[in-house]
C-alpha cells in the first residue's frame, strides 16, 4: 500500500487530493514519499499536525533517508500545527484558512520553489456545527487554488472517521489516494456545485459524470481491441513471410511442371493468407482513425475543469 515513486508520477504539479489512510503505518510511510517527491521536485514541503505528529514525521524521513533538518534549516519543509493555519485567527474560518494556503504558496514562488505541496489534517473530532465549515474550506481550495502550483494531501483515518464524513470530503475533492493509487474520483462536484446547494446542477453534474465515464470506458475498451487486431495481424505477418520464402525454394527447387496444381495451389493459399492480413491491418487504421476522431469530439463536448483533466465539466451553474 506504498506510495511508489512509479505512482508518484501521477500527481500533477497542482492538484487536491483526498487521503483515507487505514492505518498509521500506511499513512507514515505514505506522508514520507509524499515529502520525499515534493524536495526532488524543488517543491516546498508543508506539514500541518500537533508537534508530536510533526516529531514522528522528522523520524520517520531521517529513517528513510531524507534529510529532515537539513530540509527544515534551507526552508524547503515547514513544519506547522492547526493552531498557525485552520486556526490562524482564533477560531476555523474557511475564508483565512485558504488564505494562510495562498500566503503560502505566494512565499514558496517568491523564494525560488517551483511551487507547495502541503498536507494537513484536523486535530481532534469536528463537530456537526463546524462541520459545514470544513466542506466549505475544501470547496473553496478547489476553487482558490485550483490553478495554482499548490499540491494538497488531505488526511483522514478513513476506520476511526463516520463513513458520511468520508464521503462528504470525496465529494470536494478531485482525486483520492487509495492504498498507494492515485484514483480519479467520479464523485468529485465542482466547487459551485457544492457552494451554491443546487439539486438540479448537482443532478445535471452527476448525469454528465456517467456520460463522461462511459465515453472514457469506451475509448479505453476501443484501444484495447486496436491492440488486439494489431498484434493478431503481426503473428500472422511472420508465418505468412516464412510459407512465402518455402514456396519460392519449392518452386525453385523441382520440376515445376510436374507438381503445377500444387503450387499454384499454394500460391493461391498465399495470396487469400495476404490479402486476410492487410485487410486486418487496414481494420487496424481505420478503427484507429475512428477511436481519435470520436475521442476527439467527445472530448469537445466538454472542456475539463482547472482542478483535474481527468473530469468533463458541464454547463456552471450560476452562482447565488
């Protein structure tokens, strides 16, 4: 359940994603790959956890490898609790909560980094009161800092947290780390989807993710069968090549006048076993002519949102 450097490749330089660990162990050693991508990537690194968090984390870097302090004296990882971000002003505001993220990733720019990648997660139990505020800052992320160098890990214990939470915070976030995948979440709701509590956008989003998730399941299944007609026609290649190199020998090598039906049934044989791989070939081309000409349109049927390429976007709701 790792986070692989292999799979660290699908996170975008800008991104928010929803991180439902399922135990300690998984989300140390995922938080360590996490930080380890980011300094590789001249990213600055931010820790948001109570200091004993932010200890264990110093130890579990060093242990892998990373140099923690050297990171920390350079500025390159910052380590900070709620209190300094969610709780910068005294109580949870959404509004300077994603300002404490745009200051920061404003900082980051302005000292030479590439961009922030910053992970965070709530210090004790929100309550039902505060929760409403929670959803409205992740909405709000997406929407601030949706087209900005700002890569956010949002942390939950997925096995301690109320299953309507977990799936709340799916809904605000673009993507979710799932046992070391990252996984493109077709729950996803755009931020004014979410801010404006509209039941027909929300219905008109939900009906244009399955019409999204099916033309990607097709163009998926479409290249498959490319691949499967493409390699079917290079076996036959090689066997056809060999037949027509013995039959030549054949025919150079006796009399052909007197096995003549022979041969000539051969060559018949040959020419039906040609034709039958070009016209795979040319199914080949076509098919895949096709498969991009529709991927195409489809793909002009809805522009993707500035959160992820991985999602069309319909029509925006107006804002209230």
């Amino acid at each position: 359940m790792n986070l692989s450097p292999a799979k660290l490749g699908a996170l975008r330089a800008s991104g928010h994603l929803c991180f439902p660990y399922e135990s300690e162990d998984e989300k140390r050693t995922t938080l360590v790959a996490f930080v380890r991508d980011g300094l590789a990537r001249r990213e600055r690194c931010v820790y948001i956890g109570t200091p004993a968090d932010q200890s264990e984390l110093r130890q579990a870097l060093e242990a892998a490898g990373v140099r923690a302090a050297g990171a920390l004296e350079r500025g390159a990882l910052v380590l900070k609790t709620q209190a300094e971000t969610y709780l910068r002003s005294g109580r949870f505001d959404p509004e300077d909560a994603v300002r404490v993220l745009e200051e920061l990733v404003e900082s980051a720019l302005a000292d030479g980094y590439a961009g922030l990648r910053g992970t965070g997660e709530a210090s004790a139990p929100v309550s039902d009161e505060l929760w409403p505020l929670v959803l409205r800052y992740e909405s709000l992320v997406n929407e601030r800092l949706g087209r900005s160098p700002f890569l956010g890990l949002c942390r939950l214990p997925a096995s301690q947290d109320r299953p309507e939470r977990a799936q709340d915070l799916l809904r605000m976030h673009p993507h979710a780390l799932l046992r070391g995948e990252v996984c493109a979440n077709p729950f996803y709701e755009r931020p004014e989807i979410v801010l404006s509590d509209d039941a027909r956008a929300r219905l008109d989003w939900q009906l244009h993710q399955l019409r999204s998730t099916h033309r990607a399941r097709k163009r998926l299944e479409h290249r498959s069968a490319d691949r499967l007609v493409s390699a079917l026609a290079d076996e036959l290649a090689d066997p056809l090549f060999a037949l027509k190199r013995e039959i030549h020998a054949l025919g150079a090598a006796l009399d052909e006048t007197a096995v003549p039906e022979r041969i000539e049934a051969a060559q018949r044989h040959l020419r039906r076993l040609t034709a039958a791989v070009e016209a795979v070939r040319d199914a080949a081309r076509l098919s895949d002519r096709d498969g991009a000409a529709a991927a195409g349109r489809a793909d002009d049927e809805a522009a993707p949102p500035a959160e992820s390429e991985a999602h069309d976007e319909p029509p925006r709701p107006p804002r209230r």
